[in-house]
C-alpha cells in the first residue's frame, strides 16, 4: 500500500515538472510516467544493498525508455530524460551534507558529500553508456545504409 | 530566399532552441541542416550557452555571418518540441521566407501554461516529493505552502531580473524558514523532508543531464559551463537553507 502512495506520489511530482517546462497532453502524462519506470527499477534493484548501482541502473531504464519515446513520437530525447530523471536528482543529500556542515559535524559532511556526489556520478555515468550506445547504433545503421546505397 | 534571410530564418530557430534548453548539437545540427537544405554547400556554426555563430560560404567565395547573443535562458520544453518539429519540416518542404518567418514566429509564441497552473505545478513538485521523501500528509500540507511562496518570490524576483544564483538562494531561505516555523509550531513532524520535498523545484537536475549531453556529444566547452551552472545551484540551495536553519535554531 504504501509503495504505491509512492509510486503514486513520484507520478503526480513529474506531472509537477512536466507543467514547470510547458509539456502539454499526452507528452506530459508519458514524460511523468518515465519517473515511474525510474522509480520501480530503482525498488527492483534494491537487493544489490548498493544504491549507487540502484541509481545507475534507473538511470540507464530512464534513458532507455526516453530513447524509445523519442523515436516513435518524433521529439527530442531531453523532454522526455530531463522529466523523468528529476526523481533520482540528490536534493536530499545536498540538504543532509548542508545539515551535516552547519552543525559542524565533519565526517559526516564529507560522508554524506561524498555520497550525493556519487549519486549524480552514477546518473551522469547511466547517461553517458546508453547515449554513447545509441549513439552508435545510430551511425552503424547510417554506415550501412549508405554503403548499400552504394 | 536570399542569403541573409536564410541566415536569419535558421539563427532565429537555433536561437529558440538554445533559450528554451535543447543540447547544443540540436541547435548546430538543426541550423545546418536548414542551411544545407536550402543549397548552401559550406556552412559552419558554433554555439555556446550564451552565443551563437552562423557563417555561410557562397560559390564565389563571398561569406555571410550572423551572431545572436543570449541574454536569458529558461526551460520551455513545449517550445523546443515545436522548433524541432519546424526545423525538419523547412528542411522537407523549404518554404519561402514569408511563410517560413510566420510558422517560426507561430512557433516561438506558443502558449505558455497561466500563472494559477504553474503554481499548481511548482505545489505538486513539493507536496508530492515531500511524500515521495517519506513525509507525511501535515508535511505535504506545510510544503503546499513553501512552493506558493516560492513561487510568488521566483516570479516577482524574475520579473525584476534579479541574477538566478540569488533568487535561488533567497527561495530556499523562504522555503527554510515556513518549514522551520510549522516544525517550531508543532504542525508537522519531519522539517527535513518538507524542506527537501519543496527544494525539488530549484534542484540542478536540467542542468545536469544536459551538461553531460553536452560533453557526450562532445561540446566540451557548453558541457563544462552547464556543469558549473549545476554545482553553483546546488551550493546557492545549501547556502539558503544552510544560513536559514542556523539562525532560527540559534534564535528559537
């Protein structure tokens, strides 16, 4: 019941960011529920106990389900990765590292900075495998269609 | 068309593009595409967050340069959704240049969502993520009331073009100090997930991702402005609500 307050909550939160950036209809509610995807893959991975691989691999489902949308929509990729990766953004940790730095507690400033650091590492790095992928495959298909052409 | 009306159609796309945050390599792909769709063989662009440079090199060997500057940029994805779609329709159908300055113009004065909605959107970010962190039904109710006030602080402080570092940081003091006093009053029980709930609208998210869209795609120099653009949000949060929670918990 109450994963799916969450699940229900993270929805309704991308709806949020969808209306910030001007996203309207069926794009907006299909954006939003790329957060979803984010969320659920980041529960299914739980068992690893390491939630920066958790992080990375919602990230690359994200970016995944982005590259697909943008393709059968015809829109660009970022509407629908920008929406969706809000979720996983570290706001919490850059909040606990603050908390942890005005109350003078230092090891765990560095701890927790360190922490929210790895975070958007591991999302910028879920970025970078599956863009440099398509990216890939895209010029392998372009590569083939022309030298068949030829 | 002629040259320079070429040259203003494309810019003008690209600079649309760029203000309402699209990846540099869609704004250089985009306006060289148009330009080599209407027969210009030799055509080089360079755009960066805050300028961009179209030179177009005729078969006589003249050359014709634009450059835009780019004063302010916000995120407008409905806007950069349509100026794609534009772009790839120029280049299919290459209308003339009356018609194609009406469908850019169409295209840059799309609708904007109205003030109440925006609001509702900027309590939905912060009351879902407040929930979303692990805060209550009070916590929500409480971060409802931190996103209409920051709201109404964003609006006011962009409308006297106030630099964003600041109002960003003065948000977050505002959004500190609601949480703080509903916390202090015993309304809500978990301050923490209020403020980081309601924070979630200035968190450096776009920032990021296309920062690193950037330096993927390999525009080294607009990836590592954006990435520093990311980091000096996320130190303006801190500092806001960091400054904010202090003081109160040495007054009260």
């Amino acid at each position: 019941m109450n994963t799916i307050i969450i699940f229900i909550a993270t929805f309704l939160g991308c709806v949020g960011f969808s209306i910030m950036f001007n996203l309207r209809g069926k794009i907006n509610l299909l954006a939003s529920f790329g957060g979803v995807i984010g969320y659920a893959v980041f529960l299914l991975f739980s068992f690893t106990q390491n939630d920066i691989m958790q992080y990375f691999l919602a990230t690359i489902a994200i970016e995944i389900y982005a590259e697909i949308l943008a393709r059968v929509f015809k829109q660009p990729v970022t509407i629908f990765l920008i929406v969706a990766l809000l979720p996983l953004v570290p706001g919490g940790g850059i909040y606990y590292t603050m908390e942890y730095c005005i109350n003078g507690n230092i090891g765990m400033f560095i701890e927790e900075g360190l922490h929210t650091f790895f975070i958007a590492g591991s999302l910028v790095g879920g970025i970078i495998v599956v863009s440099s992928v398509v990216r890939l495959i895209d010029r392998v298909k372009h590569h083939i269609h022309t030298t068949v052409k030829v | 068309m002629t040259n320079d009306q070429l040259l203003e159609i494309s810019t003008e796309i690209g600079l649309s593009l760029l203000e309402n945050g699209a990846e540099i390599y869609r704004v250089e792909e985009s306006i060289s595409r148009i330009l080599s769709a209407y027969g210009v063989v030799n055509a080089d662009v360079f755009a960066v967050p805050t300028c961009i440079i179209t030179t177009i090199v005729l078969k006589d060997g003249q050359t014709h340069t634009r450059m835009k500057r780019i004063m302010n940029r916000s995120t407008n994805l409905d806007i950069v959704s349509a100026m794609n779609n534009l772009s790839r329709e120029l280049c299919k159908l290459k209308p003339e240049y009356d018609e194609a300055k009406k469908l850019v113009n169409q295209a840059k004065n799309r609708k904007r969502f109205s003030l109440p909605i925006q609001i509702l959107g900027c309590v939905f970010i912060g009351s879902f993520f407040t929930i979303f962190f692990g805060g209550n039904f009070y916590d929500a109710l409480v971060s409802l009331l931190c996103c209409v006030v920051l709201k109404f602080l964003l609006v006011v402080m962009d409308k006297f073009k106030t630099n964003m570092f600041f109002s960003y940081t003065v948000g977050s003091m505002a959004i500190a100090a609601i949480a703080f006093l509903f916390h202090y009053l015993g309304f809500s029980q978990n301050m923490d997930k209020v403020i980081i709930g309601s924070l979630m609208n200035l968190v450096p998210g776009v920032a990021l991702t296309n920062s690193m869209r950037d330096i993927i795609a390999g525009d080294l120099v607009a990836g590592l402005t954006k990435f520093v653009e990311a980091i000096m949000i996320a130190v303006a949060i801190a500092v806001g609500t960091g400054v904010c929670v202090y003081l109160l918990k040495m007054f009260v």
